[in-house]
C-alpha cells in the first residue's frame, strides 16, 4: 500500500513539473528580421550602406547570459529565428562603435512571443560596419 502511494505522488509531480516549459527551441513560433548596415572610412565619410548579409544575429531568452543560437543574414540582410516557444526573448547585433571600448557595441531589441504558433517581425537593425 505504502508503494503505491509513493508511485502516485511520483507520478503527480512528474506530470506537473513536464509541463513547465521555457524558452527556446521546439515550437513554432518564428522571430525575423533585417540588418541595414551603414559602412564608413577612415575619416568617417559614408561610402556605402544597405541591406547587407553575413551580419552576425543572436537569440536568447531574456534575462538569461546563455545565447540560444547565432545565425547570419542572407544576401538581402534578412534573417529567421524558427522553431521557437512562446516566452520573452532578446535579439541583437553588433555594430562597430569608435567610442565603446571594445570597439562594439550592441543593439538589441526585446520580445515576447505570445502565441505558439506567432510570426514575429522585428524592427530593421541599423548598425555601422
């Protein structure tokens, strides 16, 4: 008798603690987006600017120091982060930045995917390369 008590409250945590589900890969929701890229020389004179591919983009679940996934921008500077759950998440880019320390700096836009099945598109990121 006093197994089959404990088999039932096993059973009843696993059942609500399977449920909880985070952010991140396996759903089918979709952020997306594009990178306008402004590039400049030496002596600061913009020389060319537009759509640009192989720009780095970044996901994670917001709050969280852990990236989800990094993917680049296709020839039209756009990019889709697919298979994702319902939750807040942070998207960003770098841009080059002559006054940061690094000499980057981030730009990054927070969002939250409401539906499980939302197709969220994001403001166009505008970064100096």
């Amino acid at each position: 008798m006093r197994f089959k008590y404990i088999f039932i409250v096993v059973s009843i945590l696993t059942i609500f603690t399977s449920c909880i589900k985070e952010e991140g890969f396996g759903g089918l929701a979709t952020i997306s987006g594009k990178v306008y890229a402004y590039d400049y020389n030496n002596s600061g004179v913009l020389i060319a600017e537009g759509y640009t591919g192989d720009i780095d983009v970044y996901i994670r679940a917001k709050g969280s120091n852990v990236e989800l996934n990094r993917i680049r921008t296709t020839y039209d500077g756009t990019f889709a982060f697919k298979q994702l759950r319902k939750g807040d998440y942070e998207v960003w880019v770098y841009s080059d930045c002559a006054k940061c320390p690094n000499g980057i700096e981030p730009i990054i836009q927070s969002v939250t995917l409401s539906d499980k099945k939302e197709n969220l598109e994001l403001s166009v990121f505008e970064v100096n390369i």
